[in-house]
C-alpha cells in the first residue's frame, strides 16, 4: 500500500526552530534552482519565535512548497516523526536547516529511488568538500554499518510507506524519553528498516553538503549535552533494550546489536576522554592494573604469586 498522494516521488523535508535565516538560504537555493519542479519540499518550523514561520509562508505554493509550524515547539525528534506524518510522497529526504542540497546529485537520486524502491538509502554527506559520510561505490549497505550509514541525520533518505509502520515505535520510545530516539531518532528507524528484508544502499553521489555548521540544540532526557558521559551511556543502554527486544527481527538486528556492543567500549572511553581528559588516564590506569592481575593470576602459580607478594612487601 502506498501512502503517495504527489506527482512526485520525492520530498525534500526540513525541519526548523529559530533559524530563520539560515532556512531562507536552503529555500533560496531550492527556488533558484527549480527544485519545485522535481521534487516536492515540505518545511515544518518547530513553534520558533523569531519569525521564521513568518517569513518562509510567502514561499508557499500548494503543488510543491508547503509550509508549516508546531503551535509550540515539541523537539526535533516529534518533528522528525510529523515529517513522515505529513509527507506526500513515497520518499523524503530530510535536511538539515543550516545545511544546503547538492542540487546535481538530485535527479541521479530519484532516478534510482524510483528503479530499486529500497527501504533506505545513505548517499554521501560533503563537509568542506570532503566526504564526511558515505561510500565511493553503490552497494548494499551491511546491517553491521547501522552507525557509519546514519549517525550523520542530514540528506538521509526513506521510504515513506515502509518507515510509516515504525513510526508509532518510535514516537512511543521519544514520548518515553528514552535516550536512543531523543538524541538519534533516525537511527532508531533505520535499524528497523535495516531488517526488512528489501535492500537499502549506500548512494555513491552527495545530496546534502555542509552549511552553516549550527549547533544542533539535540538534549539528552536530563537536558545535557548529547555527547556528554552520562548521555552517551543512557544512548547505549536504550539501543541495548530495543535492539534485545526485537532479536526476533532477523539475522539483520541480531548483526546490529552485535555490532552496538563492540562498539560500546570505543564510545564510552572517546566521550571520556572529550569531557574529562584526566579521568580518561585514570581509567586506564586503572584498566592496565586490572588486566596486569588477571593476567598474572592465570600464568603464574598461586604459591609462587604469595612468595612475590611476601618478597616485594618486604
């Protein structure tokens, strides 16, 4: 079943709070270069109070470039979810507001959309030029690669008729305040559409480069900082739960939480690490003694290791 009602098969979404100049540039861009005219774009602003709705409903046009707000702002996450509520399309590409498209890569892009009908696809993210995230080659993207295809939110792109039946999932978990689909509401989602069983790819062409560099105003269920020590653990214990209870899902999303749980360590020690350099050597420090004792505990007999003890106390 198909939920498109569009002439189109693709919507450009953004979202946006209090940055009505930088999301006049993006629909600047989108004009200047005839985006309207292959793709629709659909553009909720998140209850802001700097005029932004104000400003962007001039833009408006029934056929193409719809215009919306929240009555109050709900955060990015609810946001995330009415985009999906509200698109018209089989597809949306959601963008950051402070971000601008790769207007070349567009066509290419729905041209195989259009031909593959892929659940997902995580085509190349530009940042100074460079790849920031993304492959040089199209290719099934592996179950194990969840983190790497969308950690990054900006220029990702869905099936509409197919994220639909995830979304009450997902909004329960935002509405639940757990970290997971606070801070990566996307990755939630994509996890899902990982285990389908239709392909998702990675697209070996950028459609989403690099703006203003804004922060992203994302808060953990406590208020703090997304990349904070105390976040990052709340993230990977709910990717944890979600992941366990749905291991009926598939090879696809018993990958995946193997792949979270090797991953794990590598995180809580980086954001260690960022916050407080000087309990990061503490840590290891401290790691170094432990595995030092384990490691004499297992090779060196119990009555030799009392005969060193007795000798070093000395």
């Amino acid at each position: 079943m198909t939920y498109s009602s569009s002439k189109f098969a693709l919507t450009i979404a953004i979202p946006t709070f209090n940055r009505k100049s930088h999301v006049e540039k993006l629909i600047h861009q989108i004009n200047a270069n005839k985006v309207n005219e292959i793709a629709e774009v659909l553009v909720i602003d998140d209850g802001s109070n700097d005029q932004t709705f104000e400003t962007l409903i001039k833009y408006a046009d029934k056929k193409a470039i719809r215009i919306m707000r929240n009555e109050s702002n709900l955060g990015y996450p609810h946001t995330f979810v009415r985009l999906f509520k509200e698109c018209r399309t089989e597809y949306i590409l959601v963008m950051a507001d402070d971000d601008f498209l790769v207007i070349e890569s567009l066509k290419p892009l729905i041209e195989f959309i259009t031909s593959e009908n892929p659940p997902f696809v995580s085509p190349q993210f530009l940042h100074k030029g460079l790849i920031y995230r993304g492959q040089t080659e199209k290719r099934y993207i592996n179950p194990k690669e969840f983190w790497k295809c969308s950690s990054h939110a900006p220029g990702l792109v869905y099936n509409v008729t197919i994220s639909r039946d995830y979304l009450d999932m997902l909004t329960n978990r935002i509405t639940e305040q757990k970290e997971d689909a606070l801070v990566y509401p996307q990755i939630v989602l994509v996890i899902s559409l990982l285990s389908v069983k239709a392909k998702s790819y990675w697209f070996p062409l950028p459609v989403a480069a690099t703006g203003a560099e804004e922060s992203s105003g994302i808060r953990g269920s406590d208020g703090s900082a997304y990349w904070s020590f105390e976040s990052r653990w709340r993230q990977l214990k709910a990717f944890e739960e979600l992941l366990v209870h749905s291991a009926d899902g598939g090879r696809a999303v018993k990958e995946i939480l193997d792949t979270l749980r090797g991953m794990t360590f590598d995180r809580i020690v980086g954001t260690m690490e960022s916050e407080s350099p000087e309990l990061r050597k503490s840590f290891d420090s401290e790691a170094k003694k432990y595995y030092l004792k384990q490691f004499i505990r297992k090779f060196i007999p119990v009555r030799q290791l009392k005969k060193l003890v007795h000798i070093f106390s000395k």
